[in-house]
C-alpha cells in the first residue's frame, strides 16, 4: 500500500469516527432530554392533578370558597351529605406554627451565634455534628418519643393527657431548629471577615459584635432558614398525629392559658393522613385534595419569598450599578473619563459607632446576658439530641432481651418483616429515581442554559417539590398508581411515591456534584480531541462519583426515615415480602406509627423501641458515611489539580486513529529507515571515489596549480 492509499484510508477513518462520535453524541443528548423531559411532565403532572382532584369540590351545589376558608365545621358524609370547612383546621395549624416558631427562632439565633463565633473550629465540627444527628430522627420516633417522655412531663404539670398543642410545638421546635441552625450557621460563616475586625477594632464588645453586626449582615439568610422551618412545621404529619390529639372541635379559648396550650388540635396535613386511607366518597376526597392544594400553594409562597429574600441583595447592588451609572463626582478632562461616585456601607458604619459610644456598664451586663442565653440555648439543643438518643438506644437495646420480637409480633410477623420491606424499598426507590435524577442533573449542569427562563422555571420547580409536604405525595401516589393504574397496596406503589418524594433532593446534590468538576478538566479533554459525550463519560462522572454516591446515601436514609407517604400506599400490617415488589408490608416507620395507633400494651413497649432502634442506626450509618464521603470530598478539592494521570487518562480516551492504522505507520517508517540503510552501502563505491577526486583537487588548488 503507498503512503497516498494509506493517508486516504486513514482520513477516511477519522472521518468515519468522527461520524460515530456526532451520532452517539447527538443520541445520547436527546436521551438525556428525553428523560429530564419524563421528569418535568412527572413534576407538572403531580401539581396538575392536585388541582384537577379539588374540582369536584369546587363544582358541588353548596360549596361555598370563604366558607370552606373561613368555617368551623369539619364534619365528613356519604354522597356529599358533609360539612367541609377549614377555618378551625387551619387556624389550629397557624397556633401550632406561632408558638413553634416563639420557642425555635431564639433557640436558633443563639445557639448558631454561640457556636458560629464562640467555638473553636474543631468544637464547631461536633457541635454541628450534634444538631445532625438530631436532624436524622425521624419524625414517627420524635412522635414516639414525645408521647412517653415530653407528654408525660407536661402532664405533670396539669395537662390533661399527652396528646396536646404545647407537646406538639415543643417536639416541632426540636424537629425544626436542626434545619434552621444549619442553614443560619451557613449564613453567618460567610458574612465578611473585615466586619468582625473593624467592629473589635472600634472597641465594641465580642457580644455586640455578634448580635448587632454578624446577625444584622446575615438576616437574609436567617429569615430564609427560618421559612423554611416553618414549612417543616406546617407540613409535618406523622408525629402531629401522634401527638397533638387529632381533635376537630378546636381550640379551648375559656380555660385560660394553660387550657389554650393544653388543647387537642389537628393540623391540615394531619387530616389528609388520617382521612384518606378512610373517606367518605368523592367529595370528602376532593376536600382532601383541596387541602394538599392549600398546602401547595403555602408552599408555593414560602419558596417565591425565599427567591425573594435571597435574591434582593443581588437587585440592590444590581440597581445601584445603574444609578452609579448615572450620577458621577467630577470630570477628568485629561483622562476624558467620568469617575463613579464611591459610596460606603452606611449602616454598618452607623450601628459600630452607635454601639461603640454606649457606657460601660450597658455593654457589661449586654455582653452578659446574651453570653448566658447562647450558652442555654446551645445546651439544651445538645442536652434534647442526647435525650432523645439516649432514651431510643437504652430502651431498644431492653428490647433485644426478647430475640423472637424479630420473628413474630403479637402472633404476625416480626421485625425481620418489616427490615426486609424496607431494603427491598429502598431498592425499588433507588432503581426509579437514580437514573431520572442522573439525567436531570447532567441537562441542567451540561446541556441547559444558564440564563434561560425555563431553565430557572425547572429549577423553581425543583426547588418547589422539594419542600412540598410529602403527605401531598402520598394521596397523589394514592390516587394515580393505586386507584387509576389498578395497582395493589405495595413494595412497588410506594416506591414509585417515593420516587416522586426524592427526586428534587437527588437532582440538586447530583448538579452540585458536577458542577464541583474542575472546569480545567473539561477544558482539557476538549482540547485533546474528546467528544463532549466522553468528556461526560470519562471525566465528569468519574470525578463526580463521590457527590453522586453521597447523594444516594443521603437519599436512602430519607426513604428509612419517610413514613407519610409509605403509609398511604404500601399497607398497614407487618408481613414478609414474599411476592417482592408487589408485597404488602409496612416499614420500620410506619409499623411504629401503626403499633401507636392502635394503642400500646405494655408488652408493646419494647417492640416499638427496638424497631426505632434499629431505624435510627441504619440513619446514623448512613449519614456518617455520607459525611464522611463529603468531607474527603471537601479535601480533595483543596488539592485537585490536572496531574500527569489525569492527563494520561485523556489522552489514552481522545479520539485517535484505530490501532491498525498505526501499525501502518510503525511499518512505514521501519521501511524507510532500512532503505535509507541499503542505500548507503549500495552508493558507498561511488561516494568513496567523488571523495578521493574532492580531497585530490583540494590538494591541487593548495598548492598552487590548475585544477580542471
């Protein structure tokens, strides 16, 4: 083969796998739209059919919108004989809210501020490990332990029973300020380290530093984590059906104080649980439906002031650019520019001299007492996580004095049912969402544009689904999978519920996870030849994977610890999953929520908590691992570089030409170094004879004669 036949073929190779490569590349971008596209319909559908089941609500004869509003009568019927109305429900939830948020939001500023700006940085990492491990309970074990602990306590000082509105706020304070501190300790962190110094250099004390500087510059944030706690409040269904009484007369206005907060309430999440598994007939579904409609749009709300909250600094510097623009000191006419007026950070200024000309006395007894208050709140924070711990670990490891608790429960079942149910959800769930959330992060972090609007409407709606309550997933999972679609109460119902319920969390942490890629990376590879769907491939994903496994993990503690949803659509009676997917069951969760419902014997006791044991130390592993992962994570980063590894990698992935190809190339120039051998020896007669005729006349011109 000549060298021109062997150049044609090859041109005509990398023609051929460029080809390949525009067409696996071109499939695998409208695959991955393809199933970001099956995940926006789920979302749209999910908050479509919410609207679409309240209809028939809204079309009956007497219904009336600011009766069902603003009513006191919630009185379920057959064949639309009921009263459906709201008013009571609702304010009940917003009493529930109101004295929730009196007790977290103060926990909260102080308990972040003192461990923010008091603690070493070492303490800060288990203190905040603390208020994690809290965070991970889930909300059937703080309703179990709320009635047999913080329910008892408060029935020794009059309450009539355990089941009230001030146990429900108090076990929501412990439920919520996990959350809120995490997201206020964030805050905090990033305000700039110069206010802190130029505060401390003006005189002012550590303490007044603290709540008039770092406070004030973080309230943003604070205000955005504390929405978001109320969202957790207002959204909450198992543990306020365990404990807060499920009463629809409303609240006891003529018994004082004590018989206000000592009252039985039921929240609007609460009914939705309680009464759909068991409605009345079309129309008390509907109102159910109605009810999940009211908490979307709550929630809807929340999440448009979030954006709002979080996005006003960004407008503000956004519109005093423009006005900067306009207004300007003087004029340089040497340099023909118009200089910018230069502004300063007034109220920061303001509140550090304010606080600097205050006499002594004042900021002494300042400093002290909110020096006390960070130590109390941060104290019983840690004090509440080890007491509910404690008291969950102590009782559960009594409970393994009864082994055979595992093989059988009053006659049924054991716990080893309801642990195989769980494994086999959390499988299920795993098997639907990784794929879909995988798909949804890559078209938001590879292929979507930043900018554009439906990008930001895709993430709102993430966003949105994420802090939706999860009992609106269960009557929708419910009504679609169950009713519709025909299938049975199941392994396979509840996890395609749950699908719906993890996703939003799953796409975010798997986006983060990409987008904490280096851009050097993509660059390189890029630039050694690579199509953009191994730069996917083979540099990307192999770089994400530690975010992508954290994710995961984190998703499957979500699923233990999730009841509401499961409730409505797996079953409610502990048996092994025989028939796989399609078997009936409960999980660790909900058989705790069903052993409680049905009432407790005393023999019950050790059941319960060794159940909520063994569900909290598959959370805890988990979460430590995730945490452990995100941490190594977090070092890596700090160290990452494009190595010769990495580089070798690339290099070994780009597009080359196919081994056959250079093989030819290795035997061409084999045969032109043994040819340029051969000719050497093969002309060695004739150069040797040109040289002694050169050196000959060489000899001749030097000395002196004519040479021809």
């Amino acid at each position: 083969m000549t060298i021109k036949n062997m150049k044609e073929n090859n041109n005509f190779k990398i023609k051929n796998l460029k080809v390949k490569e525009f067409f696996l590349s071109k499939f695998f971008k409208y695959f991955i739209y393809c199933l970001t596209s099956i995940v926006l319909i789920g979302f749209v559908s999910t908050l479509i059919f919410i609207i679409v089941q309240s209809v028939p609500l809204f079309k009956s004869e007497n219904f009336n919108l600011w009766k069902f509003l603003s009513g006191t009568n919630w009185v379920p019927g057959k064949d639309g004989k009921g009263s459906y109305e709201i008013g009571m429900i609702a304010l009940m939830t917003i009493s529930l809210l109101g004295i929730t948020m009196l007790f977290a939001v103060p926990l909260t500023i102080f308990t972040t501020l003192f461990i923010s700006e008091y603690l070493s940085e070492k303490m800060q990492k288990r203190v905040m490990g603390i208020v994690k491990l809290l965070a991970s309970v889930p909300s059937v074990i703080f309703g179990l332990f709320a009635r047999d602990q913080i329910g008892s306590l408060f029935q020794l000082m009059g309450a009539p029973n355990n089941d009230n509105l001030l146990v429900a706020a108090v076990t929501m304070t412990f439920m919520a300020a996990p959350t809120m501190i995490s997201l206020s300790y964030n805050a905090i962190k990033a305000v700039p380290e110069g206010y802190r110094l130029g505060s401390l250099a003006l005189g002012i004390s550590k303490e007044k530093t603290t709540f008039r500087i770092i406070r004030k510059s973080a309230t943003p944030q604070i205000i955005t984590a504390v929405i978001l706690g109320m969202a957790r409040v207002i959204g909450e269904t198992m543990a306020i059906m365990m404990i807060a009484g499920n009463s629809t007369h409303g609240l006891i206005v003529d018994g004082g104080v004590s018989g206000f907060l000592f009252s039985s309430i039921r929240t609007l999440a609460a009914t939705i649980g309680l009464e759909m598994t068991e409605n009345s007939g079309a129309t008390h579904k509907s109102a159910l439906f109605a009810i999940g409609l009211i908490l979307f749009i709550i929630v809807f709300l929340i999440n448009l002031v979030i954006l709002i909250v979080s996005n006003a600094e960004s407008w503000k510097k956004t519109w005093s650019q423009r006005k900067s623009n306009i207004e300007f000191n003087d004029y340089d006419s040497n340099a023909k520019v118009k200089k910018r007026k230069i502004t300063y950070d007034s109220r920061m200024m303001k509140m550090m001299i304010s606080s600097k000309s205050e006499n002594k006395f004042s900021k002494k007894s300042y400093s002290a007492l909110m020096l006390i208050l960070m130590w109390i709140s941060t104290a019983i924070v840690i004090s509440f996580t080890f007491w509910i711990l404690g008291d969950v670990i102590i009782r559960g490891l009594i409970g393994l004095r009864s082994p055979q608790l595992f093989m059988s429960i009053d006659g049924g079942d054991g716990i080893l049912a309801a642990l195989l149910t769980t494994l086999i959800l959390v499988l299920g769930v795993l098997i639907f969402a990784i794929p879909l959330a995988l798909a949804g992060s890559i078209y938001l972090s590879e292929y979507a544009n930043k900018k554009a609007f439906s990008t930001k409407v895709f993430r709102f709606l993430i966003n949105l689904l994420a802090s939706t309550p999860s009992i609106v997933f269960g009557i929708i999972g419910l009504t679609i999978f169950i009713v519709f679609l025909g299938l049975p109460f199941s392994i396979l119902a509840a996890s395609l519920t749950m699908t719906l319920v993890v996703m939003p969390m799953l796409i975010s942490n798997f986006e983060t996870s990409i987008n904490d890629v280096p851009t050097q990376f993509r660059e390189a590879a890029i630039g050694l030849g690579m199509g953009r769907t191994k730069v996917l491939f083979k540099v990307i994903l192999p770089n994400a994977i530690e975010g992508i496994v954290t994710g995961t993990i984190l998703a499957m503690a979500k699923i233990i610890g999730e009841s509401a949803p499961i409730y409505l659509t797996l079953g409610t009676d502990i048996q092994l999953p025989t028939e796989g997917f399609l078997s009936q069951g409960t999980t660790l969760t909900t058989s705790i929520y069903m052993i409680v419902a049905e009432g407790i014997p005393s023999e019950s006791q050790d059941t319960l908590y060794l159940l909520a044991l063994i569900t909290i130390s598959f959370i805890i592993v988990l979460n430590f691992t995730a945490g452990n992962i995100s941490s190594l994570l977090v070092q890596k980063s700090k160290k990452l570089k494009l190595n010769f590894k990495d580089k070798k990698v690339m290099l070994k992935n780009a597009t080359k030409p196919s081994f056959k190809y250079r093989f030819m190339l290795f035997e061409k120039q084999i045969k032109l170094q043994w040819n340029s051998f051969i000719g050497f020896f093969r002309n060695a007669p004739n150069n040797t004879i040109n040289w002694f005729k050169r050196n000959h006349k060489y000899r001749q011109i030097k000395k002196g004669k004519k040479v021809d």
